[in-house]
C-alpha cells in the first residue's frame, strides 16, 4: 500500500470526490459533464440529503471532521471548493491523509 | 357505493349484454352485492352494486315511471331523504327508499340544477330518452370516479379504466404528458389520465353526450378568498357543520365503521361517529413494525377514549411488496409512494370484519391548512423578506421534526426552500415539492423524452388557474394548488377510492362536506394557521372532545416505507424481473442504465434520500402498471360470461 507523508493533493481529492458524485448522484446523468466549478447545489446534482452522504465520504475517505457551520456552499458547491476545502483541512490539522483513504462503496 | 358502466351509440345499432356484462365484471370488486344492466338500440347501462341504503330495494339501473330517464349510480346523496320530501312535495312518486331514486326524480324536477343541490360523493350516468342525451356528473371534489373514451362516435364510461379496456373498443396506450404530469404532481390532472384518449370528468362538473358530440360545463368552483376577520359565532358553526356531517353520513342500513389514523381529523370523525351510533362503533387503524411511521399509542388512546371495537393491520416486512402490483391494478396509475399499499390491507382487514362503510378524515389537511407545506410556504415568505437574515432560515429545522436529523441539516437544506422559487410566481408554495419530485425525469429513456417534444406540466397548470387566484393570500393560492393536484387526483382516488373499493369498502368524508369546505376555506388563515400551529380552529373545537394528547399532536404525516419495503429483506422476483434492463428496454420510458444505478445504490442500503425513494417507486409501479394495462389487450384477459357477475345478478333489458 502506498504510503503518503503530505496528505493528499488537491487534484486528487478532487479527482476522487468527482468519481463519488458521478458514481451516486450523477449515475442517471451518464453524458453530465461534471467540470470543476460546475455548481452541485441548485444545479439538482445533490440534495440535502446528499450532502450529508457527500460529507460522510470526504469525512471517511479523507480521515477527517466536517462540522456542520462547515456545510457550506463556498467549502462544498463545486468540486475545486471541495478540492481547497478538504486539502486545507488536511494540511491545517495534519491529520488527513497519513494513510491511504479507506475506500468507500 | 358501487361501480357503473355503459356505452351511449352515435347510431342506432344497440349494445349487446355481453359487451356490458365484460364491462362490469372488471369492476365487480366495487359492488360484489348486486348486478344489473339495460340495453336499448343507443344506450347501455350496467351497474354492480354494493347495498348501503335501501338493501332490498335499491336495484340499479333504476327508471322513473315511464322509463323515460334511467340512472345507473355509484356513491352517496347524504341529504336524500331531505330532496325526496321536496319531490314528492312537487308530485313525485317514490317506489323505493333509495337515495338513487331522488337522481331520477330530481332530474326530471331540475335538470343539471339538480346538481347544486345535491350533498354527496358520488358519479352517475343518466340516460334522458325525451332529449336522447346521456348526462354524467361528478361530485365537487372528485370523491369518487369516472372515466370515459370516445371512440368513432360512441362515448364509453366507466367507474375505472379496466371497464373501459374490457369493452374491447378502447385502445390500451400511454399518454406519455399523462406520466409526466405523474412524475410531477403525484397523479395526473383531470381530465387527463397517463392513458391516452381516455379523459376523467373532471370534479364538480358534468358532461352532456348527444348525437355522438360531448359538451363538458363546471358546476361548482372552488373560491379561496378569506373573509377579514373570523366570525365571532365561528368555533359554534364548526361545531354544527361538524356534527351535521357526520349525521348525515352515518346514515345506513348497515353499521358505519372508521378509519383512526391517530391524527386529529379522523379522531374528530370517528368522536362525533361515537356520538351517533346506533351500534358499537368500529375503528380500524393501520401499525407499522418501523417505529417513526407508527402511530398506533395516539390510535389506541383515541378507541379507547370512545370505547370503539378497535382492529389493526400490522404492516411488517414484506407485507408492502405482496401486494404491491395488485395495488397499482387497483389504481390504475404509477405511483410514487407506497403509502396506499397498507390502506389496500386496511380495507381488505375492514371488509373481513363485515364493516363496508367507514369515515375518514381526508379533506380536513386541505381546508384546515394542516401540512407541513402550508407553514413551509409561509417561512419561506417570511425569510426571503430579509433574504441576508442568518437566523430566519433556521426555522426550517423546525417544520420538518419527523425527517432524520442527518437529512435536515446544514445551510444546503435551507437553500433548498429558498432558492426554489420566486412568490410572484403562482406556484411559488408547491415549487420546492414538484422541483424534487421532477427528479423522476432524469430518468426517462431519451426516446420517451423526446417524444414529450416541449411538453411543460407546470405551464399548463398556471394557464389553468381561475381568474382572481393571485388575489388569494399566499396559503388560499397554496391551499387551491393542493386541492387540485393531489386531494383530488391523489389522495381521493388512487390512495382512497381505489384502495377502499378495492374490498368493497366504501369511504365516506365528512370533512368534504361542500358546507363545512365552504365555511372553513372562507375563515381568515390565521385561524387555521396561527403561527406554526395547524388547524387553531379545529384544535380549538375538539379540546374537551378528545385527549390532549390528539388535540395538542402536532401533526405527522402518514408514511410508509418506500424503498425498504422492497429491499430491506428479501427482494420480491417481480422486482429483478421488471427493473431488467432488457425489459426496462422494452417499456422504453426509463433509461436502463439510470435504473440499473438507482437498483445498485438501493441495495446498498444508499438511497435514503426522498428524490430517490420517490424514484424507485415511480420507475417500479410504472413497469407493474405497463405490464398489467400495456401488456396485452384486456378482452383476453377478462372474464367474458355473466357467470363471474355471480349471485344477485338481475338483467333488465
């Protein structure tokens, strides 16, 4: 298994929240294409409740704590805010990505 | 209550008993009690009856003296014996007890004006050979159904489209703007049905065929605008509109029993029915195993209370899913909920215990402005006045207490309601509903998308409003839309009328007495909603009536599981069948692809959320509903000979 030191970069954590959406919200939607700062809130891609599944796959995959005041559309309303958001929750905490993220079905 | 069905010929050419006979045995299940037709060379009648009133002599299709006008009828006038004094004050002559007989009287006496006068559920198909016309009406709220196709001159009608289909006459086809007005408003809009060519007439008004042309009028229209101040006398002409709708709807020459869903409206219903039953009053009550959609302590307190002989249907695992496709045989209809599934064991449980009349408590949500809808249109109004408030928004949090915490949760939920519309728009309450349950169409087959061309569900539906609704306060424009796209599409028909008759029950609704609607739709809304209370006035008027523990309940909606019901234990082999994407393929309104991902994550326990619940039910009941009505042609399915009419049959030719 690789090991990492830094966390995850951002590219990644936007690449693996990208395959999630597509995955479970977007699977009705083949030909959608999910660009970076495509909106995901308002657009109809996740609802309320898919959020809460969102944050509970960046909080299993990336080892870290989202609390709820953090629910919001500037950390979670595209994938690049995704991206910045949990990439600067890693570094910041040092926690995130010691090891490599569990997968998540 | 019963079934009807009958063809009205363009030309002279008769209708064969046979062709009546196939139309009522697809509907016997409304009236296994009695059986009866007439035929002459333009018009044929069949009736199947379910004996309320007049037990012995209330056979149908029934004439007046001279046979010039014969009605076949399904339902209820409750102010019969009232109209019949008046009649046979003006000279008619009465040969039975039946409150059908003051149809055919009353029509003779007023023609259509008859119709105003009438105070009821019910749908009838009268044959006037002085005018050689065939006149049918609805009641004002659409309590209970009828259908009906022209096709190359001659009109067919019919309680419901199976009798319609096995006349053999009528094609069996989609109405792909039919569905999309399903996946958008939970029904289609009458008089559109997802079949195509056959039109529901629509509530509170009646249609007159003549020389194979059809004229539709409205009789009766609904007006929301509210008076200034409540009337100082208002909690006692509750009080009288209450009991006085109930009276009049117990009365039978057979026990009235009711429905105790736990909730306000059907405690008050099955209280006042307590009050003024000559025999011990029968409650039943549906329970379920999952403890959030139980209700059952607030069902027992209540029988209790009123010392009713009190049965249950348990739902448990499974039990959903059994009947599931029988149910959309029932209604008809895809569906997006599996909510009238339990109702369908309920009646099945109420007819077992030899009770085929019950009330209920539907209407009062509407008038009394008690769902959750109502005060979410007014927190939504109340925050997009200072759209920067950070603390308005949190209200929401409160409205939706019997939702997961983890689905009401976060600044996305909120925006959820605020974002979804704007209030000049006349829809501007239901939005946020129909914006969810439009999710169905991501779904859709591309070829079947297409094929809806520039179809808009909602456009049509503001073209549609009556004249003066933007002067209507937000919670009248909001009560009107609830009433005309899911009260009387929805919840009356598929979940109420189907589901009861289904068993040959026969659901009576006191709180759709046209008087009390009138009365309460005309109050000021703050004295139906004060604040986030629901239904004040009525809260107000049943305290001392039944325990605080109903009359200070907020109110819970009535849920059944939708997507456990068919995975949480083992999965029925229809479901794998239907949802294939080779038969997906076939039906071709679904995207296979879509499906088969939608089908993943619910076995996985992954979807959780309302748009994919309602989803999976819409997708599954649509392919049960394709399978059952598109399939093949219903003449080779249908019992063909009087025989399966079975005991009580009478032909009178």
């Amino acid at each position: 298994m690789d090991q990492q030191t830094t966390g995850p970069a951002q590219s990644e954590i936007v690449d693996r929240a990208r395959a999630y959406v597509r995955e479970n919200f977007l699977y009705m939607r083949p030909d959608w294409t999910l660009g970076d700062e495509d909106p995901l809130l308002g657009s109809g891609v996740i609802d309320s409740i898919g959020v809460i599944e969102l944050v509970e796959f960046l909080q299993g995959a990336f080892r870290l704590a989202i609390a709820e005041e953090e629910i919001t559309e500037q950390n979670l309303g595209t994938l690049a805010a995704i991206g910045r958001f949990v990439h600067q929750k890693c570094h910041a905490n040092g926690s995130g990505g010691s090891v490599r993220p569990r997968q998540v079905a | 209550m019963c079934g009807l069905a009958g063809v009205a010929r363009a030309r002279p050419q008769g209708v064969s008993a046979q062709l009546l006979e196939r139309m009522a045995a697809a509907i016997r299940h409304r009236g296994p009690d009695g059986f009866g037709l007439h035929a002459d060379d333009r018009i044929g009648l069949a009736h199947v009856r379910l004996s309320v009133i007049d037990v012995a002599g209330g056979a149908q299709p029934m004439a007046n003296e001279d046979g010039d006008v014969r009605v076949v009828y399904n339902g209820e006038i409750y102010n019969y014996l009232e109209l019949r004094h008046e009649l046979q004050l003006r000279g008619h002559v009465f040969r039975t007890r039946s409150d059908t007989e003051v149809l055919v009287h009353g029509y003779e006496q007023w023609g259509e004006g008859l119709l105003e006068r009438l105070n009821g559920q019910f749908a009838f198909a009268l044959h006037d050979r002085r005018t050689a016309s065939l006149f049918l009406a609805r009641d004002r709220f659409g309590i209970l159904p009828l259908f009906y196709a022209e096709r190359g001159g001659d009109l067919y009608f019919a309680s419901e489209i199976k009798a319609l289909f096995a006349s053999g006459a009528v094609e069996q086809a989609l109405d792909p703007e039919g569905l999309d007005e399903v996946f958008t408003f939970w029904a289609a809009r009458p008089p559109r049905t997802p079949f195509r060519g056959i039109r529901a007439l629509e509530p509170g008004t009646w249609a007159r065929w003549r020389d194979g042309a059809l004229s539709v009028r409205r009789y009766y229209t609904l007006d929301l605008a509210t008076a200034e101040a409540e009337p100082a006398d208002a909690v006692e002409r509750l009080d009288e509109l209450l009991r006085s709708g109930v009276r009049l709807r117990m009365r039978a020459d057979v026990p009235v029993g009711g429905y105790l869903s736990g909730g306000l409206d059907s405690s008050i219903a099955c209280a006042l029915a307590a009050q003024g039953s000559p025999y011990h009053l029968r409650t039943f009550s549906v329970t379920f195993d999952d403890p959030p959609l139980d209700e059952s302590a607030f069902q027992q307190a209540v029988a209790t209370q009123l010392g009713s002989r009190h049965a249950v249907q348990r739902i448990g695992g499974g039990a959903i899913a059994r009947v599931f496709p029988d149910v959309v045989r029932h209604a008809e209809t895809p569906l997006l909920r599996t909510a009238p599934a339990p109702l369908y064991l309920l009646s099945r449980l109420t007819r077992e215990q030899g009770i085929k009349v019950v009330l209920t408590g539907e209407g009062s949500d509407e008038v009394f402005l008690g769902y959750d809808l109502f005060k979410e249109t007014l927190v939504r109004l109340f925050c997009l006045r200072q759209p920067d408030s950070r603390w308005r928004p949190r209200l929401f949090d409160r409205l939706y207490g019997y939702l997961p915490p983890q689905a009401r949760k976060g600044d996305f939920w909120r925006r959820f309601f605020l974002n979804a519309g704007s209030p000049d728009d006349p829809l501007f309450s239901h939005l946020p509903r129909f914006r969810l349950t439009t999710r169905i169409r991501d779904f859709y087959a591309d070829r079947f998308r297409a094929g809806l061309g520039a179809f808009d569900a909602l456009g049509e539906l503001r073209q549609s409003l009556p004249p003066g609704f933007m002067g209507w306060s937000p919670l009248g424009r909001a009560a009107y839309l609830e009433i005309v796209t899911l009260l009387s599409p929805y919840l009356l028909a598929a979940q109420g009328d189907r589901m009861a008759m289904a068993h040959g029950v026969e659901a009576r609704v006191p709180f759709l007495d046209h008087r009390l609607v009138e009365f309460a739709l005309r109050l000021p809304d703050r004295s139906r909603l004060r604040g986030l209370r629901e239904k004040a006035i009525l809260r107000r008027w049943a305290e001392g009536t039944l325990p605080p523990a109903i009359t200070r309940r907020p109110k819970q909606p009535y849920r059944a599981p939708d997507v456990p019901a068919f995975f949480a234990g083992t999965e029925p082999e229809y479901v794998a069948e239907l949802l294939d994407a080779a038969s997906l393929q076939r039906t071709g309104i679904f995207n296979p692809e879509a499906v088969t991902g939608l089908v993943r994550r619910c076995r996985a326990g992954l979807a959780t959320g309302v748009g994919e619940n309602q989803a999976l039910v819409a997708i599954l009941s649509t392919e049960l509903w394709h399978r059952e009505f598109l399939g093949a042609p219903a003449r080779e399915r249908a019992p063909a000979s009087s025989g399966e009419l079975g005991a009580g049959a009478s032909i009178a030719a």
